[in-house]
C-alpha cells in the first residue's frame, strides 16, 4: 500500500503507513519506491543511523520523533523480498494515509500500536485493527490512519516469491488484507518481542532477516505447494517489469505458447491479478514514482509529459487511471504527500 499524508507504512505503493507501511512482487520485480514518512524529525539512513533533520529536535521531554529506515534483505531472501522499512513516529499530527496499488504484496509487523485500518481495498472488508498484516496484490486503495504515533518493519514481498515463503501463491490473497499470524504463526508473536528489545534498526531488521530465512528453510514442498512457479508465468511477470507494463499481453501469451485465456487464467492464480490488470499496476507505480521525482526535485509535475512518458493515450487517460487507483487525482495526492516528498522519504525505484 502506499500512503497518504502521516500514515504507517504500506507496500502498497508508495505512499507507505508509517508513513511508511505501507500495500506491494518476486525474482526479477523491479523495486518499489519505499514507504514514506510524515513529518520527519529523525531519518535512519541504510545503516540504521539517525539524522536529525533541521526544525525538529529530538529528545525525551516531547519533540517530535519521526525514524525511518529501508534496507534490502540478506541475500538468499532476494529472490523473495525486496526491501524492509522500519519506521518509528512520536508526536506528528494524526494523519490518514492511501496504501495504492504496487507491485509487491504488503507485510507489517507493528512494534507499539496497532495498525489501522480505515478501509481495504476490497470495501466488503470490515475496518479492523492489525497487529501484523499481510495484504495481497490490489488494484484500489486501502485507507490507514494514525493517531500522531506509529511504529513497526513493513517487508515488501515479491509476489513470484510467495509459493516459497509463505507456502501458499500470492493468488490466495488478491485483493485482500489478512492477520500475518493466520498464515505464518507464531513467527509474527517473536519477530514483534524480539524486535522491541533490539537496541536500534539494524539488529531489528537483522531479526527480520533470521525469521524469514527461518521461514524459508520450513516452507512446505508439496504436490499442491510447489516452491517454484510454471516458467511461463514468471517469464510474462518479469517482462511486465521490465516493460513498465506496456508490453501487449497477447504478445505475452504468444511468446509462451498458451493462449490468452490460459496464461490469464495461471497468472491470476499465481499473482492475484490477470496480466492486463497487473501491466496496470506497474504502469501506475512508475507514474507515481516519476511524478514524486519531479516534485522533489522542484519542479512542477508535468503530467502531460509524464502521460507520454508512462504509455498513457494522453493526461486525461493518466488523471483517470489516477483516480481509479488511488482514489483521488495526481494534484491531489502531491498535495498529501508533499512533506514526505519534501522530506526526501520516497525511494527512487531500483533493480
């Protein structure tokens, strides 16, 4: 998920709760610009180290705190997760945050306060607090909100990845957000009890990386499970990646030897999407990533360029697709998320 203005964060795209959580994918996903947080007064770079940030001292007697800290994973979990956010905020205005689609499905392990949830990206999904969600691919926004404090590690998983670390496809969870506990136990009771003890991020996120390798190692290999996807399906995934979703999907399905229907058929079931719906995705989250990248840098917006730029017909084809995904227009959502763009807490996407 991704956020709007103060909230936890969300894989979902890029604007994360925490601001930061968050939703939203496995070998060969681009990466996701990362979770973003409101009203910084600390940024943890990489390493784990605070920064303090100009206009917001941080001490003890009640001064804003706002930490934030993204890594990637050890190495054998590439293949399954791109990127961890840890996030702590203290005394930042309460705030609602937009998790957007994005290509990777959302975990969040919360430290001190739950997670809440305002609104699913399947409406039919009561509102509900969290204290570990893992949320599926999705193609509408999920609402968060906060109160002025929140804290927790959002894990950015790669849908290809699912089978192997979580022993079930990314299909199960379309569209849906879940407790973490119902699918990976007394992991998430652990990861939450060791996390708090740690000193600082680094060796929280170092508890991050045990737990998921442990994970990995324990995953179940069965007829019904099997811990590699069909090469066809993996092949069509990374060639959206790699197109930014602008790859014709029946050049796609002819490229593999099944037919539209068929590949549409085993692609929902191993993503949660069909591949037009997904191209969709990608499409946006780089819209939205090259939009952030413009503001930050000071300029104006340019969506007509960026319309071009992304494979839109024209900018009112990108302002509906806009609305559609995220729920509002783009000036609306820059508008929200102007501080963390100012901040510099949103993540260029990588590979």
């Amino acid at each position: 998920m991704s956020g709007g203005s103060g909230s936890a964060p969300d894989s979902r795209s890029s604007a994360d709760p925490a601001a930061p959580p968050g939703p939203a994918g496995p070998s060969g996903d681009a990466d996701e610009p990362g979770p973003d947080v409101r009203e910084p007064s600390v940024t943890v770079n990489e390493s784990g180290s605070s920064v303090n940030e100009p206009g917001y001292p941080v001490s003890e007697s009640g001064y804003p705190v706002s930490e934030y800290c993204r890594r990637r994973p050890a190495g054998p979990l590439r293949r399954y997760v791109a990127w961890y956010t840890g996030y702590r905020q203290r005394g930042v205005p309460p705030a609602r945050h937009r998790g957007l689609p994005s290509p990777f499905l959302t975990l969040i392990f919360t430290l001190d306060e739950p997670l809440v949830m305002l609104a699913h990206p399947d409406s039919r999904q009561p509102p509900g607090d969290f204290g570990a969600l893992l949320g599926g691919l999705h193609s509408a926004p999920a609402l968060i909100t906060h109160d002025g404090a929140q804290s927790g590690i959002q894990v950015a998983l790669r849908p290809l990845g699912a089978r192997a670390l979580l022993g079930l496809p990314a299909g199960e969870l379309a569209e849906i957000d879940v407790p973490a506990e119902d699918v990976l136990g007394g992991a998430c009771t652990e990861l939450r009890a060791r996390a708090v003890a740690a000193p600082g991020w680094p060796e929280r996120l170092a508890v991050m990386d045990e737990i998921l390798l442990r994970l990995l190692a324990a995953a179940p290999v069965t007829p019904q499970v099997a811990p590699e996807v069909a090469p066809e399906v993996g092949w069509a995934w990374r060639q959206l990646l790699a197109s930014a979703g602008t790859v014709r999907i029946a050049d796609l399905a002819s490229q593999t030897g099944w037919s539209s229907r068929y590949l549409t058929g085993r692609f929902r079931t191993e993503t949660g999407l069909t591949p037009k719906a997904a191209a969709r995705v990608i499409r946006f989250s780089r819209a939205r990533s090259l939009l952030v990248s413009n503001v930050a840098r000071g300029g104006q917006p340019g969506l007509a360029d960026l319309a071009v730029a992304c494979g839109y017909y024209d900018q009112a084809h990108l302002a509906r697709e806009f609305r559609a995904l995220a729920g509002c227009s783009p000036s609306q959502w820059i508008a929200e998320e102007f501080r963390n763009v100012q901040a510099g807490a949103w993540l260029s996407e990588g590979t």
